[in-house]
C-alpha cells in the first residue's frame, strides 16, 4: 500500500488559523485520518466522501 501524506502550506495554515477551532480541528483528524488509513478507506467513513480533484490539481 502506498503511504499517502497530507501537506499544509504556511497559507493555508494562514487560513485555518481564521475559521473556529472545531473546524481546524475535524480538518487535521481528516488529515491524520487519510495519512494512517489511506484515501480510499477515509472516504467510506461517513462525512469524508471527497471528491477527486480536476485539472492541474488532478492526482
């Protein structure tokens, strides 16, 4: 299984740093979510349905 790593640049810890604790919080378990169990089992879990992404972002 191939390890999948979530990266946070400085501006979107900028950003995060704007929005209500709770929501930086769900945002880092998702991250450590899709880093421990991969992509693929995140999104079965209720909630982390994400979509793929498009264009120059794809893969």
């Amino acid at each position: 299984m191939r390890k999948t790593r979530v990266v946070v640049t400085r501006f979107a810890e900028k950003q995060i740093s704007k929005v209500p604790n709770y929501i930086s919080e769900a945002l880092y378990i998702w991250a450590e979510t899709v880093e421990l169990s991969g992509i693929a089992e995140a999104r079965k879990l209720k909630g982390y349905h994400d979509e793929p992404l498009k264009g120059h972002r794809k893969g």
